[in-house]
C-alpha cells in the first residue's frame, strides 16, 4: 500500500509561506488576502492530519482524501515556486543592469502584468480547492495532534565495549550475543547462514537495542510487552534489532502497544519474513525522515551511498529542514542519515569525517519499494512509460541499466510535459545537443549530463534556470566550453566539470555567491583555477580535483572556508608551489592527496589548518619520501591514512605528539609497515597510544574506495 507524505509537505509548505518573501510578495501583488485564507486552512487541516494517517489504513476513504490534499500542497508548491523564479529574475536583472536583458524579460512570459494574473488565478485555484478538501474532511472525526511526537532519540552507536555479564541469556550464548551486538549489519534467518536467535537471545538483543543499560529494570512493563513484540519477530535478528531501535527512549506503554498490536503482524507471513517489523519500524519514524527514506527507492540494491551525494538529493526535493533555524543542509542531511543509522536502516556505516559511507539491506531496500510504489515511477526502457497525466512528476533519473536516454524528441516531450521538475538526471546519454527549450524548466534544481560524450555546449539558455542548486557534467569529454552566463546561476550550490578549456574565467564563478562544492574531472587542458582571481568564493566548501593532467596550482588563497580538499591523479601539481605568506589560516578538515608524483614532503601550507585538520589520507604518492616534523602540529588530527607509498621510511620523532589520532592506517609502505608493527616495531611506542592502529589492508580502507568511487575518484589499491 502506497504511502502518503502529507505532513511534511503541509509543514514544508507553512514554513514557505511564514517566510517575509512571501508575505512582500503577496502584498506587492495584491493577493495577501488569498495566501493568508490558504495559509489558515492549511494550518487547520495540517493539526488533524497526523490522525488521519494513523487511521489510514482502517478507513480507507481517508487514503483518497490524503492524497487530494497531497496533491493540493505539491500544486500550491509550485505556484510558490513561480513567486521564488521572478524573484531571482529580478536579481539577476539587477545585477547584470543589461538593456537587451532588460527587454527581452519584458516581452516574455515573465513579466510583471503576465505573472501577476497567472499568479493570481492559481492562487484562488488552489486555495478554493482546499476549502473543498478541508469541508469534506469534517466528516471523519479526526483529532488535532499539532506535533510528530515520533522524535528521534539519538544514540550512541557502537557496541565495542559491551558487557558480556550484562548479556541476558544462556551462558553459552552470551558469545553469539556480544558478537551479533558488534557486527556493522545483521542479516538475519531465511536469508543467511545464521540461525534464528532463541526467543530468550532475541529478547536480550531487543532490550540491548531498546533500552540504555539498566534502564529496562524501571520498566518491568514495557519489557513484558517487549517480549510479545519479540515472539512476532520469529528470531530474526534484523527484525529485533530495528524493532528494538524504534522504540529507544520511548517509555510510553500505549506507543509500545500499538507496535504489539498492529495489524500488519497478522499479514500472511513466510516463516523468515522480516516486512511487518521494518514496517512497523518505519511507521514509529517522523514524516521528515520516512519521506526522505522513500528516496532510496530510486537506487539499486547494494548501492553505495555518500552522505554528500544523498543529502544533496534531498535537498533539491526540499526535504531537509534544519532543526536548529539556519544549519548547513550538508549537515542537517547528515543528521537524517544517523537518525536512520540509528534505527538501524542502514548497514556497512563508515564515518570519514566529514563523510558518512553506507548500504542499505536487500530487505530494508525493499521496504523503500514497498513504501514508494505509486508515489514514484520507473522508466523500465527507451520507450517513455510515464503516464500523460503525471502532472505532478517531480523527478526523472533515467539511466537504466548503464544506458541513458538517446532520443531529443523524447526530451522535449519530456520538457514540455512536466514542468515542475525539480531533478532531471540524463546521465550516460547519447544527446549531442540539448534544447533551448531546456530553460522552460524553471522549477529544475537539479540536473545531470554525466558521462556524455557526444555533446559539445550547452545552450545559453541553460542560464536562465536561476532555481539550478546542482549541476554536475562530469565526464563529458567532448564538452569545448562551459555556457556563457555561467554566472547567471546564482541558487548553484554544487557544480561538477568536464571540460576542455584550459582557463576558467574567474567573473563566472566570483558571481556565485552560494557555491558549497566545486569538482573537476578529467579536465585535460586546464593549467590555472581562476588566473589571477581577486575575489574569494567566499562559500566554497569542497575541492574536488581529479585528472587534470596539465594543472599546475591551486589558488587556495581565494578559498577562505575550505573545509575538504581532494587532489587525485595531477601529474603536473605541485601543491608546495603555494605560497605559504598567502594562506594565513586555513579551516581545512579533510585532506586527501592522490597520485601526485611531485610530492616528495608534504605542502608546508598544511600547517596553516594545524587547529581544524581532522582527516589526513594519503594515497599512491610513490615519491613521497618524508614527512615533516611539523606533522605533531595537527592537534586535532583524528584519523592519518597512508596507503602505498613505498619511498616512505619514517616517522617524526614526535609523533607521539598527535594525542588527538584515533585511526592510522598504513598499507603498502614496507619498510614504514615494519617498523609499526604492534609491539615488536620500532615505532610502536610512537604510536601504541592510538585507539585503532592497522597495518595491511582493512575493512575500512575497502570502504573508503568504495566511497571514493561514488565520488566519481576511480582509485588503485
């Protein structure tokens, strides 16, 4: 049964239309009145809506009213929408103070008397909708409940340290326990090579996953109703543990009840299937994090996720609302994914630092299915399958299978019939050219051409989607230049690069104000970042740089707020050719460093980020022959990867300087390797103080490639 995400939408929408822009803009548009009477009964219906899908499912006509008023927020958001696209029109205007400009936006479709009848119009439209919607809702009986009382409660997630005398069960499972407790993932029966866990083991796991220790002895209840929750878990160890995860912290016996009670434990069940329980897990989630969970769908089983590459997703959906007013999305993105790490949807987690890397199950994957059919829609082939009266198509990712779309009339049919696209992903497409018609989608936030490479330009008027946050054209090799009026795109927050110019201009990219990560693949010809550039990208965050065979600096003097620094494969860089006097202060916290064979230290500029370095990764630098005694400068320095560097001997005598290091790992350094070794080692008394020492290949070390290749950095171990 399809879900609904009406509470996010509705609350998403209030905020909107809570905000000064809103309010200026209806006022100046003489349409106040109409908003604030939507604005109320939205507010209204939003108080009974979370009743309404408790009740969903015993009361069927309530899915159909759901979905109208779901329907009537996306509508409305779009016309919310049409409001944010003038003023960014006019911001743009203003900016570029261009006569033609000028006059071209007076005689399109965009000029003030036009939008403000079409405003007008679809503003009653949407607001004498609801009223209807809002009056046959009254029928129902449903109860105000203002608040999603589904909080997540936020724990700690490892088990390293587990007690075994606080294990219950028999003595000779305390083992298998412990060990289940441990692992990064469960995979539990019916599906693996484990067996149930004994109806005593699963109870002790779901209170090891319900409860802080000694926490369920205040709770003889909720453990008495805890173990009828278990018998319907069938021994199956994921089901426990996410069944467990969801009711952490919740100390109230009728949310408890309701979970024991529900009527998806009475689906006909195979003996092993785990469906009800991760159901029933979801539910117990806040609608903000079961509507950012449905997302998963879109993706293929046993993929790998980046914390930057999911929350991105999110955020051009505007799903990601910061509960403290005004967090990075980056950040409030990773806030979801470790309330979802910890119900324990997630599995192979590695934290990097400043990036998470994860899997989902095969079967918590399949929930996503579950939960998303009918609200999303595959292309399952070349031939469109989207139905015509998909109006409210929000997203089309289209490579299937590794073949991306090949047919320009299928595109324009695309443009002209859905709109309101916010994500359009042609990745692995074999388009020479894109259609001026492109700009007709100026609710688009996010759009990807990766790996084309047929197309040569992009149209100018790609410019005009001044609503783009994300724009990646990575590995389109054939790509001559970047369009003009790059500038233009003043909402960009992320833009990747293929090109074959060998200099960027800096005035493009010194006009966008809200640039976060910028990267450059395969960028053969280009030789400087910005020449001669003036003017900070005060707002860069991320640098990534990766195969530009003919690049010789790096303007990090212009970056003031570089957080993450990625150099990989550079034939021609030398990042010591920096001048240090220009880089006072650096607030660099993760720094990764690839096959640049012209490294034989490290920059003497790291030192400049000696108070904000956390990550320090080091890869296939086989001319790197020393590190530098300033190395025990990074105070906050918590994890030092170096991996196959096999001219690096040693140490700094003062590395035991580094007390903050808690992961150093050290693989395809020989002689460096040896002399590590745990207790034997001449250097282990440098380094027995860290917390996680590993010599050789590790678990972690496979992740981070893994992850690294999501990025799109295709490394050799």
């Amino acid at each position: 049964m399809a879900e609904y995400f009406v509470f996010e939408i509705a609350e998403s929408l209030l905020g909107k239309l809570a905000s000064n822009l809103y309010e200026e803009v209806s006022r100046a548009f003489d349409l106040y009145e109409d908003v604030q009477s939507f604005r109320d009964t939205l507010s209204i219906v939003k108080g009974v809506l979370l009743d309404a899908e408790e009740k969903k499912n015993k009361k069927h006509v309530l899915r159909e009213w759901l979905r109208q008023i779901q329907n009537v927020c996306l509508d409305a958001e779009d016309v919310l929408d049409g409001f944010e696209c003038q003023n960014l029109r006019k911001r743009v205007l203003k900016a570029s103070g261009s006569t033609r400009m000028k006059v071209n936006h007076f005689f399109s479709s965009s000029n003030s008397l036009v939008f403000r009848f079409r405003m007008a119009h679809q503003i009653k439209n949407v607001r004498r909708r609801l009223d209807k919607i809002a009056a046959d809702g009254n029928k129902f009986g449903l109860e105000r409940i203002e608040v999603d009382n589904r909080l997540v409660q936020r724990r700690q997630m490892t088990y390293s340290h587990v007690d075994a005398s606080g294990v219950i069960g028999r003595e000779s499972d305390r083992e298998e326990i412990i060990k289940l407790l441990m692992q990064p993932h469960l995979r539990g029966d019916g599906y693996g090579d484990q067996k149930g866990l004994s109806e005593e083991n699963c109870l002790s796991l779901f209170l090891k996953w319900a409860f802080r220790e000694g926490e369920e002895k205040e709770h003889p209840n909720l453990v008495d109703i805890g173990k009828e929750i278990v018998k319907k878990c069938r021994g199956v160890p994921l089901a426990v543990k996410t069944s467990g995860s969801s009711l952490f912290s919740i100390f109230d016996s009728e949310r408890w009840e309701i979970m024991r009670d529900h009527e998806l434990w009475n689906l006909k069940q195979q003996e092993d299937d785990i469906l009800p329980s991760l159901k029933l897990s979801y539910d117990q989630m806040p609608s903000y994090l079961r509507h950012c969970f449905a997302f998963f769908s879109l993706y293929p089983k046993d993929f790998g996720f980046t914390s930057a590459e999911i929350a991105n997703f999110w955020a051009t959906l505007g799903l990601l609302r910061s509960p403290f007013g005004s967090q990075k999305i980056e950040n409030v993105g990773k806030l979801y994914i470790n309330e979802l790490h910890s119900r324990s949807f997630l599995e192979d987690f590695e934290d990097f630092g400043t990036v998470y890397y994860f899997k989902l199950h095969d079967l918590v994957h399949d929930l996503s299915l579950y939960v998303a059919k009918e609200e999303f829609l595959m292309v399952n082939s070349h031939t469109s399958n989207i139905p015509k009266q998909s109006r409210g198509v929000r997203t089309i990712i289209f490579p299937v299978d590794g073949v991306g779309v090949g047919s320009e009339s299928l595109l324009e049919t695309w443009i002209k019939r859905y709109k309101y696209l916010r994500h359009l992903d042609l990745s692995n497409s074999s388009l020479a050219t894109l259609p001026n018609s492109i700009a007709e989608l100026e609710h688009l936030r996010a759009f990807s051409l990766d790996n084309n490479c047929k197309i040569k330009r992009l149209p100018n008027s790609f410019c005009k989607l001044q609503n783009l946050e994300m724009l990646s054209l990575r590995r389109c090799l054939g790509l001559e230049t970047l369009p003009k009026g790059l500038g233009m795109l003043i909402s960009l927050r992320k833009l990747y690069i293929t090109t074959k110019q060998s200099i960027l201009s800096e005035d493009d990219f010194a006009s966008l104000n809200n640039l976060h990560t910028l990267i450059f693949e395969y960028c053969d010809n280009l030789k400087f970042l910005f020449q001669g550039a003036e003017a900070q990208l005060s707002s860069l965050e991320v640098l990534i740089i990766q195969s530009c065979g003919s690049l010789e600096s790096l303007p990090l003097h212009i970056l003031p707020k570089l957080d993450v620094l990625i150099v990989t494969r550079c034939v021609m860089l030398n990042l010591s050719l920096n001048s240090e006097t220009a880089i006072q202060r650096l607030k660099m916290k993760y720094l990764h460093i690839e096959q640049c064979p012209r490294q034989q230290t490290l920059p003497e500029w790291i030192q400049a980020a000696s108070n904000t370095l956390r990550t320090l990764i080091i890869l296939n630098c086989h001319c790197l022959e020393v590190l530098p005694e300033w190395l025990s400068t990074l105070t906050q320095l918590k994890m030092l990867h170096i991996v196959n560097c096999p001219q690096l001997l040693d140490f700094p005598s003062n590395m035991h300087c580094l007390r903050a290091l808690e992961d150093l790992i050290i693989d395809g350094c020989p002689e460096l390797g040896r002399k590590c070794e745990p207790r034997s080692g001449e250097y282990w008394s440098f380094i027995a103080h860290i917390k996680c020492v590993s010599i050789g290949k590790t678990r972690k070390m496979k992740l981070l490639f893994q992850m690294l290749s999501r990025l799109g950095l295709n490394c050799t171990h």
